[in-house]
C-alpha cells in the first residue's frame, strides 16, 4: 500500500525542505496543475553501488543525507524496489530499455569488462527512453555509460542529444584526464577536466539546467554519478589516487571515506535540487533517486545480507526514491514491488510518450499506482546471474534462490535477511517458483560460457571465507 509516514522529526523536516521552500511557496498546486498541461521535466540520478541502507532516509545513521532526505520528505520512497541485476551493465541495460537485460546480448555482462567479447554493446536501432523522448525532449547524459564503447557504441547513438561522463564501469576520482585509461568524454572526445569527479559531474548537471532553462525545452536529464564505486577515494583523497595503483583497490578505504563519499554525492544533488528551484522548475520536474544494484565492501545494506553480485537481497534491494510535486504525495511511502526496468514505461507514461509496439516493455507503468490512483499489485519478478550460478523469483512475498548450487526458498517480507530455508516446509511454494523459473528462462538468451566465478571470494572479503573461484 501506499501511505503516508512521518519518519522524521519535525525539525529534521525543516532543515531538509529549508533549501527549496522559497522557491516552491509561490507555485502551490494551482500553478503545478497548469504546469501538467506542459511536459514534465525529468532529472533521473543513478548512483552506482549504492546499499539500501546508505542514506539517512533508509537507515543510515552514522551520517546524514539531507538532500536525498528531501526529496523522501517531499515524495514518495519506495521499500521493496529492486535492480534488474546484482552489477552494473545488466542493470543499466533493463533501465534504459524497460526489458530484461536477457533479451540482448550486452544484457549478459556482468558487467561490461576485459573478458567481454569485443563488438558487444547496447544495439543503437534498439529503443530507449531518451530515443523514446526525444522527438519531444533535450536528453543529456552526465556521468557513467557502461554500455558498449566507441565507435559502435555510446549515448549519443542510443537517443542522447549531449554526453559528458566515462564510458567504462569505473574512473578514479582524480586522475580522469585525456592520457588515463579511463578519460571523461565530451560527447565522444576524450577531455582534460581537473577536480573530483562527484563534483565535475555535479558541476554539469547544474550547467545543464541551466541551459534548458533558459531554452525553456523540456528536458531528460539523466545524471548517473559513479559514487560510491570504488575506488575508495573522498574529495580530500588526492594522495590516496596517487597511491593506488589499480582502480579496485583492494588493500583501501575505510567507513569514514565512504562518508565522505556519500556526503559530497548527496551535496551534488542537493545543488541539483537547488538549481531547479531557483530557475522555477521543481514544480514542473520529476526527480528520481535510485541505484544500479547492492552495496559493496563499505555500504550498509540493513536489514539485509548479501552484496553486490549476489542475488541475495542485499545485492539487489535498493533506495528509490520519486518527486513530482502536485501528482505524488509528499511524504508517502509505497511498499509497491518495483523493479528498474519499470521505469521506463512509467516515465513515458508521465511524458504522455508512446513505448515502441515492437519492443514490448518487460517493466510495468507504476504511474497510477504512484499517483495514488491505483493499489500497490503483486508481482513476479525474475533474475539469473551467471558468476556462482545464481536464480532468483520474487512472486508476492515469496523468493526462489539458487547460489553455488544451494537451493532456497524465503518469505522476504517476514524473513527479509533470508535465514529461514522453507523449501521443504513449502515444497508446493519451491516447486511451482523454480519451475516458472525454468519458464521464464527459455524465453531469454542463453548465458555466455564462460568460468563461473565470484565477485567477492573469500581471500578479497573475509567474510566469504571458502568461496573460492575455480583455478
């Protein structure tokens, strides 16, 4: 259901909702109303590894996150979404195309990296939502792309007017120049840009506001940010880049860099908000706050467990959070089942934009039901992930799992840290979810052969201690 929550206390509200107060007081739901007439706007932030529990608004409490806190106080926050898969470019996949990432040969990275056959790439024929919105909307990409590399592939070819951002899985925070292995691009040339990369990329989402403001195009502004991926380096780290010596930096980072990472995510996007505020289009702008997939070594993942790679619910479980001030409810929370790839219908469906006959969406339009016009309805969900062999189906409150040829069955709403093992008690329950499971894969691709291998063994995350990769 969807329903409105007070989870924070009257002063925590008025310190979050302070920054954007002036700006909304003169627009009330008279003007947002006549504003519906015109397209919305849409800000769509992505952060990349981000855990369930690494803003304040989903639990975190050994810091603060006011500016995504906002937009929870000022919409609606979502309890039970999850990520189209446990790793980036399947993810990223799902969400720009509304379909399981299986369908395409890209889908079946996890992710896009060394082993990755050459010529694998999102197909730029394919519809997206910025194709998708174009005839009728400036698109612009800011940050992490991940879906296939130049000259085949890149936002530009796949419905983005403007790119600025990284094409591959990760950059350091520091040392993304033209000569490094992984440069920050404008549109599809390799630049120099000196700072900290939460910032840059902080520093062009409100350039390109600022530009479709004074333009007065409606606007997909789609800001994938690559914090807080690895490596562990906060603003102050400068010495940390120049120490390590590969982007996974094994032997770094601690809870207090990661703060510290958080901490300048979240005061982009606060600077995001405010920029929209103050160019007096918040009242007119949907903006969206999620995640990629899991957390990884240093994220809070509570109450779950799990990680990134891993389809337990950590690995999956995810903050969305959506603003749309006069439509959704402020201050709601929605325990609506949800999923990436619902995105992409749901926001052509706010645009008043069609979806492509011939690519039918495997997401749902949650529009009514974000709007308050219909009830939160069960959903069967369904994830593969090659590395540990890993199978998952969410029907209702039920969950198939398969990891490392364990087989299980959860109630993820009364066990939601997957400890109690019902497949026998609820033999019916398991045998029906694996064999749909079994349905629902033979209507996708085929995983790629290739070793079968973990993210996170046991001599990288001690507490994986005898997951070992074959030799």
């Amino acid at each position: 259901m969807i329903h409105v929550q007070r989870t924070f206390s009257r002063r925590d509200f008025i310190q979050a909702a302070a920054a954007g107060s002036a700006a909304m007081a003169g627009l009330g739901f008279g003007r947002a109303s006549r504003a519906q007439a015109v397209k919305p706007n849409i800000v769509f932030i992505l952060a990349d590894d981000l855990g369930y529990a690494d803003v304040s608004c989903y639990g975190q409490r050994d810091y603060t996150t006011p500016n995504i806190d906002r937009l929870a106080i000022e919409g609606l926050k979502f309890t039970q979404a999850y990520s189209n898969s446990a790793s980036c470019s399947p993810t990223r996949t799902g969400l720009i195309t509304g379909r399981y990432q299986m369908r395409l040969p890209v889908g079946l990275e996890e992710p896009i990296n060394a082993t990755t056959p050459k010529g694998v790439g999102l197909p730029p024929s394919h519809p997206t939502l910025p194709s998708l919105l174009r005839k009728g909307y400036g698109t612009t990409l800011v940050g992490k792309w991940h879906l296939g590399f130049l000259p085949d592939y890149s936002p530009l070819k796949s419905g983005y007017d403007r790119f600025f951002g990284i094409f591959g899985g990760a950059a350091d925070y520091f040392n993304h120049g033209s000569k490094s292995s992984d440069p920050l691009f404008e549109q599809e040339v390799p630049v120099d840009r000196a700072g900290y990369m939460t910032n840059l990329l902080g520093d062009r989402a409100v350039q390109t506001i600022e530009g479709y403001a004074r333009s007065k195009e409606p606007f997909l502004l789609s800001l994938h940010f690559t914090a807080p991926h690895w490596p562990w380096e906060g603003p102050e780290d400068e010495a940390e880049s120049k120490r390590i010596k590969s982007l996974f930096h094994r032997d770094g980072g601690t809870q207090k860099t990661y703060m510290a990472m958080m901490q300048s995510l979240d005061s982009n996007i606060g600077r995001v908000l405010q920029t929209l505020d103050v160019h007096g289009l918040s009242a007119n702008t949907i903006v969206v706050f999620t995640s990629d997939n899991g957390g990884e070594r240093f994220s809070n993942i509570w109450p779950f467990t799990g990680m990134k790679g891993e389809l337990l619910e950590g690995g999956l479980r995810i903050p969305a959070i959506l603003r749309w001030p006069g439509r959704v409810a402020t201050g709601s929370v929605s325990d609506q089942v949800m999923i990436s790839m619902d995105w992409m219908p749901t926001l052509l469906a706010a645009a008043g934009v069609q979806p492509d006959p011939a690519y039918p969406s495997d997401g749902d339009n949650l529009l009514s039901t974000l709007t308050g016009r219909a009830s939160p309805h069960p959903r069967k969900l369904f994830w593969r992930y090659y590395g540990g062999g890993q199978r998952a189906v969410r029907d209702r409150d039920w969950k198939y799992l398969q990891i490392a040829g364990n087989e299980f069955l959860f109630d993820v709403v009364q066990d939601p840290r997957e400890r109690a093992n019902l497949k026998d008690r609820r033999k019916d329950v398991f045998d029906r979810l694996k064999s749909d499971w079994e349905a629902w894969n033979s209507t996708m691709l085929p995983e790629r052969t290739r070793p079968v291998t973990y993210g996170n063994p046991g001599n990288v995350v001690a507490d994986h201690y005898g997951v070992a990769n074959p030799k």
